[in-house]
C-alpha cells in the first residue's frame, strides 16, 4: 500500500509541475522485457500522461549509480570545479591503466561532455574530491535529490550506492532539471544536455544516461534514464532492470529501452 501511496503521490507532484489532468496507462511490455525484472516509466508532457510497466516496482527506490554522474557534473559545473564543457582533463595513464571491461572512449582525454556521454569513472574519481561533503549535501537539497542525505565520506562508488531514488523519482528530476526549475547556470543544463545526446536525426533527438551495479540484496541493477525530443513533443523515460549477471544488464538495458521506445512511437 505504501509503495501505491508513493507512487500517486509523484503523480500529484507532477501536477503540481503544472499539469491540470495527470493520467496514467498501464503498460504490457512482457514480452520485451522477457522474463527480466524491471520497470519502464514514460511521461508524455503534451498528452500529460504517465505510461507505466510494473508500477509497484515504478515506485520503488534503488542505488542511482552512474546515473548520478548528472549530479556531479552539474556541481562542478556550478562550483567553477570545471571551468566550462570544453576544459580538458588529462588522461593519467599510470594512475589509471586501462582495463579490459573499459568502454570505448575511456582511454583518452576528457571534457565533461565526453565523460558524461562515456560514463567515464575516472574522469569523476578526480572531480569528486575537489568538492566538500557540505558542497554535495547543499546541492542533494537543492536538486532535491535524496535531500536530507547525511555525506560522511566523499567516495563515489559509496554514494552512487547509498544513494536511492525510483524510476518515478528519477522522471521528476529529470523534467526540473530540463525547464531549469532548480534555478542553474543555463550553460550548465545546456552542457549536461549535451553529454546525455546519444541519438539525433530528422525524426528525434534521444538524450540518456546509464547506469549500472549492485543493489542492497545482492542483485544487480541497470538504468537508463532521459528523455526524447521529437518535433514539438517531449518525453521524459526511465527504466531499470534487476539480474544477478553483472554483464548481462549492460546491453540489454538499451535494447529493452530502444524496443520499448519504438513500440510506443516515440522513436524509430
């Protein structure tokens, strides 16, 4: 009962976005997520209508994991930690030697563009510490993200870990974040705008970013969550799936997200 109390409660929050007439539609997407637990939430700002598969779960609050690199690079952005979204940080190959399950574009230089693009760990291993506990709970209250959480010690994997939200919860944060309700620098969305671009053509342009890893039983968990501009229309999405392989949820995170995406329209 808590989790429904939750979710409807999101839903009012939305309305409170300035919506007038929220509605929700249950999803059946059984057969492209085959099998895999998980959840797919889709909001239509025109239509002002919430698409949900699995709601119990659309309201359930996992660790963010890398989908807090937002979070990061919109503090360091903010706190001048990283002058502008063309700064350059030099690669360390001796403190950071590449590894074999290193993604595509890890090996290089990076711009906090690139970094948020690639979910480049080490790039945010280096920027984390020029911040302050004081510094990320003031900006976790203003993001209103996990406001209220108590920063004991400034380790990333730590806090992606430690830090919860829902896929409901991870939409709200998106749509403050795209108007610039949380009040910030324009050229700070406008950068991180451009490091969650992963997809741009005649039809849409799909923004996303992902993340992945353990979650408080055991399990793994895989997210993506963005958003979608096609014409005059906007969608906001979030999904994650659970598996206790690791490797397993990386891909299919974005092919069940890509599926989901074109089953409903939103993109081809």
């Amino acid at each position: 009962m808590l989790r429904y109390l939750l979710f409807f409660g999101l839903l009012l929050f939305a309305t409170s976005l300035g919506a007038q007439t929220t509605t929700q539609e249950d999803l059946n997407l059984e057969s492209v997520f085959e099998g895999t637990t998980g959840t797919f939430v889709l909001y239509n700002v025109g239509g002002d209508n919430y698409k949900v598969y699995n709601a119990d779960r659309a309201s359930q609050a996992f660790s963010v994991h890398s989908t807090s690199k937002i979070v990061w690079s919109i503090i360091g952005l903010e706190e001048g930690l990283i002058a502008n979204d063309a700064a350059v940080m030099k690669w360390d190959k001796d403190k950071y030697l590449p590894e074999k399950f290193w993604p595509e574009g890890w090996s290089q230089d990076q711009t906090v563009v690139s970094a948020l693009k690639y979910s480049v760990n080490w790039y945010y291993f280096e920027l984390m510490p020029l911040m302050t506990p004081e510094m990320v709970e003031q900006y976790l209250n203003r993001l209103d993200y996990q406001p209220g959480f108590q920063v004991e010690k400034l380790h990333y994997f730590g806090l992606t870990y430690q830090i919860e939200k829902s896929a409901m919860e991870q939409i709200a944060f998106l749509r403050q974040l795209y108007t610039n309700a949380f009040n910030l620098s324009p050229s700070t969305v406008s950068s991180i705008k451009k490091g969650m671009l992963q997809e741009q053509n005649d039809d849409y342009t799909l923004y996303y970013k992902t993340g992945a890893g353990e979650i408080r039983h055991g399990n793994c968990i895989g997210w993506v969550i963005g958003f979608v501009e096609k014409g005059d229309e906007l969608y906001y999405f979030a999904m994650n799936i659970e598996d206790k392989d690791f490797k397993s949820i990386l891909g299919k995170r974005i092919v069940i997200t890509k599926e989901v995406l074109k089953e409903l329209g939103v993109s081809e």
